[in-house]
C-alpha cells in the first residue's frame, strides 16, 4: 500500500478528514514524485549492471560462496534473486514505505534461505554490495530514497 493510500485509510478508519500533519506528509511525498520516478528508472534501467557488479564485489569479499563455485545454475539463481530484490526495492520507493517489502514476507525469504543453507551473512554482504553498487549510480538525494529499503534488506537477512 502506498503512503497515499495509507494515510487515507488510517484516516477513513477513523471517519475524520486528514489532519494538517496528514496533508503535509502526503504534500512531501508529491513533491517527491519525479524523485521517486527518477530513482525506480535508474535501479530498472541498471538492474543487470547492478547484479552483476554487485555480484563481483560480494566474491570479492566471501570468495567461497555457493554461488561462486562454478556452478552456472546456482550463480544465475542468486543474481535472479538479487534483480528481484532490487525491483522490490523500487516498489518501495515508489510506494513511500517498505510495505512491498513485508507483502513478500522477508520472514519466510529468510527462513527460505536457512532451510537452503545459504548463509544469511553472505546475504546481508550481497545485499550490501548491490547498495553499494548503486549508490554510484545515483545522486545523494535519489539514493537517499532508496538506502533505507537496501538497509531493510540487510536488516532482515
């Protein structure tokens, strides 16, 4: 659910018009439109080069990883991941919170992972490189909007 959508929800609940704070966080959220729009282009436009510098920085770091083993099918699986993740990323900033984020349920990716045997630390280092990654894409301002949504992600792994 968007930020639009859930301060009008919160505030139909209650049966009551938006209140002045209510009015100026939606009024900060559209005048971050284009914003948004720029940043959600950037991370599609730059999905593989993400993934795939991402990828080398993180065998860098943790040379000794399942999907750095040369097996194709693996490696081509993790990346295919990690392009997820960066579109859910995207979503969410477009969306203004990390709800896309919790509609996929992180807890289960998580415990999808454990039950895989794929360790969680290698992630959160993945989920870091590609940050990193596309830190360099952008400016300050645009990544300022996605770092927090990155940083969800390593939280939760």
């Amino acid at each position: 659910m968007s930020l639009v959508a859930q301060v009008i929800a919160q505030s139909d609940a209650a049966e009551r018009f938006l209140s002045s704070t209510e009015l100026n966080k939606l009024a900060e959220f559209f005048s971050k439109g284009a914003l948004r729009v720029r940043v959600a282009e950037k991370l599609a436009a730059n999905e593989k080069k993400i993934v795939e510098e991402g990828s080398k920085r993180f065998w860098a770091k943790c040379s000794n990883t399942p999907s750095n083993r040369g097996n194709a099918q693996k490696t081509a699986l993790c990346q295919r991941d990690q392009g997820w993740y960066i579109r859910l990323v995207s979503y969410c900033v477009l969306a203004g919170n990390d709800k896309p984020l919790d509609d996929i349920g992180l807890n289960g990716m998580r415990e999808m992972y454990v039950s895989l045997g794929v360790p969680l630390a290698n992630l959160r280092m993945a989920m870091g490189s590609l940050k990193d990654v596309a830190a360099g894409l952008m400016s300050g301002e645009e990544m300022a909007l996605a770092a927090p949504y990155f940083d969800r992600l390593i939280r939760a792994f």
